[in-house]
DNA sequence: TTCCTGGTTTAACAAAAATTAACATGTTTT
DNA sequence: AAAACATGTTAATTTTTGTTAAACCAGGAA
C-alpha cells in the first residue's frame, strides 16, 4: 500500500524536524519546506495527499500559498498551523478552503489524529489508492463491479467477499498483501474469527485459480499473502 | 436542492436553542435532542449528513453515542462540542472516528465554517442530494416524477416505491447503495420488516431490468446494492 | 356502507453467502 | 523434536437474501 505523501512548510528549524520525524515515524511520507515560495513550488512539482501549513512564513504566508493552491487544486486537504490564538485569522482561513486550523502548541498526537480524520474522507479520491475495478492477469480477467472472474474454464460468479479480497490481491499484485490492512479494509476488524474467515476465503480463490497454473497466492507466514504471476518460472 | 441534515444533541437548553436557531438560518435543516439515547434513537430513524454531540449528556454520553453509531456507519461526519479543555478527551474523541472537535466557548462563525469544510468533503458522496428526476442508463429512460420506465420492450407504469428505490439506485449507478441508506430515505426506518419490504422490490426491479442483459443490481451481501452498467467498450 | 383494486407489507420457504467449528498440516521457537 | 502457533481445508451452522404468494390496507366506485 502506497505511502500518503505530507507536505509540510514550517520555518521554524525545531518544530519542522520533530514534525517531520513524528510523521515519517507514523507512516507517511513528508516533504519539508523552509519558506511559501518553496512550499508552492514543491507543491506544484510533485503530488501529495495533504498540506500542513504555518500561517507565519518567510517569503509567503500560509494564506497566500493556500490562495494560489486553491487556483487550480480545489481537493488537497489544508491545515493551518498557528501561534496567534483565534477569530480573525481562523475564519479567514476557513474562507481560503482551510479542512482544519491548529493553534501552537498542540499535542503531536491530537496533530495526527486530526490528519488522520480527514485522510480518511479522502482516501479515495487519491489515485494510488486506486479504485481499479477491472484486471487482467495471468489468463484472467477479473471485474470486480460485476464479480465476475472469466478463466481458461469459463467465467464463474464471484460473491461479494471473494471480489474484495480478489481485488486487494489483484491490487497488490506480485507485492505483499498484510494480513492485518486486508481485514481491516473488507471486515472492518482484525479479530480472530474474522482472519479464519479470510484463510477461508483464500482457499476459495486459491481454487478458482488452479485454472491457470502461473498464478497463484502464496503465505507469508505470519505477516499475508501474495498474488504472484510468474509461479512456474520461479523454479 | 435538499437541504443538509444535521443531528444536534445538546443538553443546555440556551445553547442548544442557540445552535438550532443560527444552523437554520444558515440553510440547515436540524433536529435537537436532549440526551444521548433520544440521539441515537433519532439517528437510528433518520438519515443525517453530520452529527454535531455535545460530549456530557444526560443518559449517554458523546463518546458512547459516537462508537454506538459507527459499529455500522463509518461515514457520518460527527463533531464534538466541549467544555473540556483539550488532551485525553480529544484524543478519544478522534479515536472513535470524530471528524472535529470544539471547545467551548466557539464562535457561531468558527463552528459554521468547520461544518462546512467537512460538508465539503462529503457533499459528493451523497447523490441522494441531487434532485435529478430523469435517468438514462443502459437501453433504459427512467423518468422518476412520471414513474415510467421505458426498456426496448415497452413503458412500464412504475409504483412509487419501485420509483423511489430505482432513483436512489441510478443515482449511485455503478456505486454501492447501503441498504440502511436506502432504507432510511424511502422507508424512514431501518427495520426488519422494511428490509424485507425491500428485498422484495429489489426482486420485482431484478425483473423489470432483464430487458437489457447489460445492466444488473449486484447484491453487496451484508451491505447493499448495486446497480452497474456494463461497460464493455472498455476492452 | 360494502366491494373492488392496486400498492405495500408480511409470511413462508428456498437458496446463497458468510461465519464458525473441527481437524489436518505446516512453520517457527525453544 | 516438542510445543506453540499459524494456516489449509472441508463441513456444519448461522445469517442474509431471493422468491412467491397471501394478508393487509387505504382510497375510489357502486
């Protein structure tokens, strides 16, 4: 599963090396900037998933950068960070297209709690988490709308929990699939019974894919499972 | 357009007026409650665009109405109002699945512009929210205010319910329909009975549709359905 | 009023899907 | 190698959905 990817501006030395640290620590994958005129430029090259802002910034402000931002990327959740304490400047950011406004100093927890909950409303919209919904590997053709798998032998009807675990394979294809991010994901809950019924289902698939012998899901003990392509070469 | 609905759950009578007063005025349509099981129970009837739970509550508090509601619906935007300052509470509150979180006192302004960037990222996730009366789909025309159905074997004079249930499914053509969305909006109660009042036109709409072998309600099991569109041109 | 009538809900049973159980097999740790 | 644990596999059980028909219910006609 790809990383999401943080742009940070923060001209303060210290708070934009803990933040950084903090953040790559927790999974995601940040950018560092000293000044707006970087931070707009660095939002320009590459694409990320969410801004982190200080208001007082060498060069260009946190509104400004946000305001040319907003021009042409309406999406790309905005926070504000900010020492001065509310009202005034609050509001104006909302009006800019702000998703949350922190006031220094914060908890770093409550910092990535509050990326977290609006990460979850946009996970979607981002293409790496991709909503993919047909597939072709092997000799197979996979859609997921449909649940439909067509093989060598015949298409055969998938049902609902077959198609999702098929696609998170398909989507991790010839990468490992954790155990833990498939049974969050399709049974909103890591919990014993839940993993029995996902070895279930992947005996299932891994039955349906004896159509063709180049494909096949391995075990990684302990941590997934693989959709690979290449089964046979790789003797 | 409809109007959003929010769910207000505050037990200081002065604020709570406050509240439902100034949302009003500002475009919402609102529904206040009391006390925490008054809130579930009204979420539980109702379909509502985000909640708005005051954390302390007579009989059942935010937190406990929070966790309650997301056992089955992870989507909802729901805020919490506090008079507590910060830390261990807002922490929990985000934990459960918490959208924002404000602190009393909160200006009238600061609370509007938080809804509305969490609106903002939830405005297109609810079709309901169109008021799109005219459906082209397959070799289907499906006018919702005349409850027709036109198919390559003739009209067909359509009930209200199977109108009402067809819309709701063309509007999220190609998307899953959460069967307690749906029921929520049609029947106005997510029940047993209703649910099977439903299945059973789901039946009746499997039967009307057979006209185009393109086009099928999938059934999502244990969540909903699904109305696809076969889109065979891309291969 | 009573009798139709069309729409909707409820009932009853069938079928499908998902979960749980039980036991087999394999993997890691000691 | 034994113990502890994770996964494979099949079958039993439970839950959800499909389907058809009968019951219910309101509104209009006789």
């Amino acid at each position: 599963m790809a990383k999401y990817k943080l742009l940070v501006v923060e001209d303060d030395p210290n708070l934009g090396q803990i933040l950084n640290e903090y953040l790559s620590l927790k999974g995601y994958e940040t950018t560092l900037c000293r000044d707006g005129e970087e931070g707009v430029a660095a939002f320009k090259r590459d694409q990320y998933n969410l801004c982190l802002f200080d208001v007082m910034l060498p060069k260009k402000d946190g509104f400004s950068m946000a305001k040319e931002i907003r021009k042409d990327d309406k999406e790309t959740p905005i926070i504000f960070l900010t020492a001065k304490s509310m009202k005034a400047d609050t509001i104006e950011g909302f009006k800019i297209g702000a998703d949350d406004y922190i006031t220094k100093p914060f908890s770093m927890e409550e910092l990535l709690l509050r990326i977290q909950a609006i990460l979850r409303r946009t996970a979607d919209k981002n293409p790496q988490f991709s909503d993919q919904k047909v597939f072709d590997f092997g000799s197979f053709h996979f859609d997921f709308d449909k649940q439909l798998l067509e093989g060598p032998e015949g298409e055969t009807k998938l049902t609902s929990k077959e198609s999702e675990l098929l696609r998170l394979l398909c989507l991790h294809i010839n990468q490992p699939l954790d155990r833990s991010v498939a049974l969050k994901i399709i049974w909103r809950d890591d919990s014993y019974f839940n993993a029995r019924s996902m070895d279930v289902y992947i005996a299932k698939l891994r039955k349906l894919l004896k159509q063709d012998e180049n494909i096949q899901i391995i075990t990684l003990h302990g941590s997934g499972f693989k959709l690979i392509t290449d089964a046979k070469s790789s003797e």
